[in-house]
C-alpha cells in the first residue's frame, strides 16, 4: 500500500479553501501598517512599564507604605482632575483630526486654551475650598498644591498626545511617552542618592517632566501644521455634544477604577490606599495592550465609512485581544504573591491576594476598551454614559459595606464585579447597533 504525502504546497494548491502557511499568515500580519503601530507602540509600552515598575519600587522603598499611599492619593488628584477636565476633547481629538487633517491647527488652540482656563478654574477653585475648610482636604501643603498644579499641566498633556495619534504620529508619541517617564525616573533616582527625595519631590519631578514634554509635542505639531495653533468656536460647537457624551461616560469609567485610593484613604488610612495603589499600578501595566489597540483603532474606525466595516474590524481586535491577554492575566495571577515580595519587600505583601481579585475585572475591562471604540466612531450613544454612572454608584455603595468588613480584597472583588457588569451591557449596546436599524447610531 502506497502512502501519498502531501506537501504544504499541494494542499494549498489543491484543497478546496486554501490555507496560507504560518510563514504568509505572519508576514500578512506584519505587513499590516495598523499591527506594525501597535507593535511599535507595545515595545514603547513594555519599555515604559519597566521604567514605571522601577519607579514604583524606588518610590515605595524609600517613602514606605504611608508615604507611598500620600502619593498615590496626590497622583489620584490630579488624575482625576485631568479626567474632569477634559471634556471629552481627548475623544474629539482623535476621531476629529482622523477625519479632517486641516482641522488640526483649530483642535490644538482649543486643547491649549481648554487646559489653561479649565485647569486654572481648578486649580483656584479647589484651593480656595480646600483653604476654608481644611477638613476635606485629603492632603495638607506643598504636597496638595503640587496634586492641584498636575491638572493643567496633566490635561495639556493629555490632549496634545490625542492629537498625535490622531494624526498617526506614532512615533512622536511614543517619544514624548519615553522621555516624560525616563527623565522623571533619571530625577527620582537622583534624588534617592542625594537624600532629597519625598512625596512632596517625587510629585514635583513628575510635573516638572510632564510640562516639558507637553511643550515639546505641541512644537512638533504646530511644525506639522505649518500654522499657529488658534482656538476656533465653531469646530468647538460642532464637536460640543459628542465630546460631552465621550466625556461623561470616560469620566464615570475612571472613576469606576480611580475612586478606590480616596475611598480606602478616609475609611481606612494611607497604609491601605498604599497597598491597593500597588494592586493597581501592576494590574494597569499588565492591562496595558488592549489601551494601545483602542487608541490606535478609533482614528482608523473613524476613517472608515461603511458600518458593517466597523464591526469586522472591531471585532478582530477584541478577539485578539482576548486571545492574548487571557493566559497572560491567570499567568500573572499565579506569580503575583512572589513579585509583590520580589519588588516592593514584605511590607507590601497584603497588596498580592487584591492583584488576584483585580484580574477578571481587567479581562472583561480590557475587552470592553477595544470594543468600544467602535460606538466611539459612530457617535457615542447615551446609554454608555447611563451603564458607568451606574457602575460608579453600585461601586461606591458597595465599597462603603466591602471596606471596613473585608478590606482592600473586598474592594479588588468589587471592581472585578463593576467591570463585568459594563462589559455586559454594553456589549448589548454594540450588537444592537450592529445589527439594528441604521438610523440610530447616534
């Protein structure tokens, strides 16, 4: 009895649906301008969390976990006083310019301008409350005013890298990211050695790195547009109601995983708020591919007219996504307890067993990031913004119980739970608009 073998390339040739061989799959995929973004972005990204994650150890060893949680909570400040402010031009940012490379210089002067009075009015504002009545201030002097002063500089920065993705400046991008962390590591480091360094220090080298960075990418972009950046009322009013829809469900989003450090701060102290930022900060850099691909994805869904379109390629993109980060997560599960003791020492032991609880959370977070983006390029409809702000009230109501009862896990559990729900129901949102009438994108 004779046995025919047949050669990859007969099959190919033969076989009534052609498989291509993994060597054309992988050059298929390389080839891809949108995958080699993303790449180059990961790399950038791995780069960064190695840089992050030597900062993170530094700054816990030489503050300790009480030091360590005043900076989180001042980090958490000015985050969320960034997320406040945006407006949701982050969003317009990137869909607007995907869309109208001439609308770039006006989209620059409304970042610009929107930064300065928002950030100011902050800035002011918070002060002037935090003055009167001391005892809402969740932290006290030159610490505080450094927390309120990131919000401009932080939502300039913000901004400013938004319209370079949308413009597909990769590159510049990713430059602007490595030098902002490399030389506020190079500052702390520094600092260490001089016996200089303190939440106060540490807070000030982050704003200082954050401005000039900024600075540096707004020069590249007004070389890019030939033209000096101007602010311009009327592509602010023609992007108004989509900005405030994008804005409102990102805010609620962040506050779904930002309002744990404040809220473990003033229930149960800043040892605690220290333990769980470490919880986060290592969740957040695990998690960190499904932001590069939604960042990527929604200036390319944007560009793309055809609805059904929209979905194909989203949908690649989640499943990818779910693909790889699935077996990476329950790895980092199992290695969690050895590196928290590895990294940040025996004192931070407590932060391991919250990590654990975070992780299906994430999954089901990072699925929902990709996902998203495609309600992001078709209008962003309402309901999402409905679906975080009940996740942000279940999250609080229920932390207000978890807290005192079951401590930073019951918090870990919490978020997981918040983030399932979201994903769920808007997962629902996405297929009805898939698959509904045509009409109501919007």
């Amino acid at each position: 009895m004779k046995i025919l073998v047949t050669s990859p390339a007969h099959l190919e040739e033969h076989t009534p649906y052609p498989l291509p061989s993994l060597r054309r799959r992988l050059h298929e995929m390389l080839s891809a301008a949108f995958v080699r973004q993303v790449l180059a972005m990961y790399v950038t990204r791995i780069v960064l969390i190695a840089i992050g994650l030597a900062t993170t150890v530094i700054v816990a060893r030489i503050l300790g976990p009480e030091g360590r949680g005043l900076y989180a909570v001042a980090t958490a400040i000015g985050a969320i006083g960034v997320q406040c402010g945006t407006l949701g031009l982050h969003t317009v940012n990137s869909y607007a310019v995907a869309k109208d490379r001439s609308a770039l210089p006006g989209l620059l002067g409304n970042s610009l301008a929107a930064s300065a009075v928002i950030g100011a009015s902050a800035v002011a504002g918070l002060y002037t409350v935090f003055a009167a009545w001391p005892e809402l201030a969740p932290l006290g002097g030159g610490l505080l005013f450094l927390a309120l002063l990131s919000i401009p500089f932080g939502l300039a920065y913000t901004l400013v890298q938004s319209l370079l993705l949308g413009v597909n400046a990769v590159a510049a991008y990713n430059r602007a990211e490595l030098a902002n962390r490399g030389l506020a590591l190079i500052m702390i480091v520094a600092a260490t050695l001089l016996h200089m360094a303190s939440p106060q220090a540490v807070c000030a080298m982050g704003l200082a790195m954050t401005a000039g960075t900024g600075a540096a990418a707004v020069g590249w972009l007004v070389r890019l547009s030939g033209c000096t950046p101007r602010p311009s009322w009327k592509l602010f009013g023609s992007n108004l109601s989509y900005g405030l829809r994008a804005y409102l469900g990102t805010f609620f989003c962040f506050l779904v995983s930002r309002t744990d450090v404040l809220m473990l701060k003033y229930l149960s102290g800043a040892e605690a708020a220290g333990y769980y930022s470490i919880a986060g900060t290592m969740a957040d850099n695990v998690a960190i591919l499904p932001v590069i691909v939604a960042s990527l994805l929604l200036p390319k869904l944007s560009g793309t007219a055809d609805i059904e379109r929209k979905y194909v390629l989203m949908k690649k993109a989640a499943v990818g996504i779910t693909v790889i980060l699935a077996p990476l997560l329950a790895a980092t599960v199992l290695l969690a307890p050895w590196a928290v003791r590895a990294l940040f020492g025996k004192a931070f032991a407590p932060a391991a067993p919250a990590y654990v609880w975070l992780m299906p959370g994430m999954l089901f977070l990072s699925i929902e990031v990709v996902a998203v983006q495609f309600l992001n390029s078709i209008g962003y409809p309402t309901v999402i913004v409905w679906i975080w702000l009940g996740c942000v009230l279940f999250k609080v109501a229920a932390n207000l119980w978890v807290i005192p009862r079951y401590g930073i896990t019951g918090v870990s559990a919490v978020a997981s739970l918040a983030y399932f729900a979201a994903f769920a129901l808007i997962s629902a949102v996405i297929y009805q608009k898939a698959h509904g009438p045509r009409d109501s994108h919007c």
